[in-house]
C-alpha cells in the first residue's frame, strides 16, 4: 500500500510538471503576454541567446542556491521542477510554430492559463517539494514577512528586468496574474495527497 501511494504522488509529481512545461509553452506561442518568471526567462533568452526553457533550468538551479541561507530543504519534486518544466518547454517549443491567427492564438492563452493552474494544483498536491520560486519566497516569509508582500516584490522584479531584457508582457501577462491564484485555490486542494505542507497552503495565497 505505501509503495503504491508513493507510486501514485510520482505519477502525479511528474505528470503535474511535464504539464506546467507543456503549458506555458502555449503561453509562449500565444507571443500575447508570458508570467512574471518566464518574461525574465524569455528575456535572457532573446538577451543572451539560449532557449528560454534552457533559461528557466539555469534560473531555477541559481534561486535553488539561495535556499541555503534560508535553511530551506529541497525535496525529488523541487529538483524535479528545476530539470523537467524547462526541458519540456525547450521540446514542445522546439517542435512547434507559433500561429498566426489571433483566435487560435488567444486559445493557446486561455489554455495555457487554465492548464498551467492544473499543473500547479497537480505538482504541489503532490506533496513532494516545492518548486524552486515558490520555495524561495516561502523562505523569506518564513522569516517575518508576508508571503502576498515577498512574492509580489520578487515577480514584480523578475517581470521589470525580464520586460527591459525584452520579455513579452501584454494581456497574458495581466490574465495570468489575475487567473493563478485562483486556478490553485482550486486544485491544490483537488489534488493534495496526504496533509498538506505550510508551502501547500501559502501557494495559493
């Protein structure tokens, strides 16, 4: 039984993070607006050169080292998520176009927004780690700050540095701001395995 159970939360683990890279991939192709922490990515990207899911696993790997001063400890989901979100969007963007029309690509807006909230309910549920990002800005809460102050400081950073790198911000970027936090109120409940982790319950938060 408990094999099983452990079987089952990697499953979902790794399901969960292979849809988080697959759907902010359809943020990318809808080129109308990306997340905060893939509008840096994408500006490096375009900055430096290198693809953004590249970009993704290096930032992810770098905001990882600062967990050590907060004496944050990582678990296989938090490594996993380091490796796997950014590798799957350099496949899925590597082996498609973006389209042209804007109905099909406000479709891979709205779907990325609303599959990326599933993914996040799905990998967090999971109760296996946290990702790096939201392990960092549980750290620092954990140090006397509000979580809604620290992650709004840090995205609010990352998206100003990624837009002056030339990162896309528009109207996705605005509808995933106002979408996320509800999309995982909803499924991290939906989806958690077991009794949920102080970070489960400050993700949605």
């Amino acid at each position: 039984m408990y094999v099983r159970g452990v079987s089952l939360r990697l499953a979902q683990l790794y399901g969960g993070l292979l849809l988080y890279g697959a759907s902010s991939s359809l943020l990318v192709l809808a080129g109308l607006g990306l997340d905060p922490w893939d509008v840096f990515h994408q500006g490096l990207s375009r900055t430096f050169g290198l693809a953004i899911g590249t970009w993704a696993i290096l930032v992810g790997a770098a905001v990882l080292l600062l967990w050590i001063p907060l004496r944050q400890r990582p678990g296989i989901g938090t490594l996993s998520n380091v490796v796997l979100v950014g590798a799957t969007m350099d496949v899925v963007l590597g082996h498609t176009h973006q389209p042209h029309a804007l109905a099909a690509r406000v479709a891979c807006l709205v779907c990325g927004v609303f599959l990326n909230g599933v993914a996040t309910g799905a990998y967090i549920g999971a109760g296996l780690g946290p990702g790096p990002r939201d392990g960092l800005m549980t750290g620092l809460a954990a140090r006397g700050h509000s979580i809604r102050v620290v992650r709004t400081g840090l995205e609010l950073t990352v998206l100003a540095t990624g837009w002056l790198l030339g990162g896309t911000v528009g109207a996705g970027t605005l509808l995933y701001a106002v979408s996320i936090g509800p999309l995982a109120h909803v499924f991290i409940p939906l989806f958690a395995r077991g009794r949920p982790t102080p970070e489960h319950a400050l993700e949605g938060a």
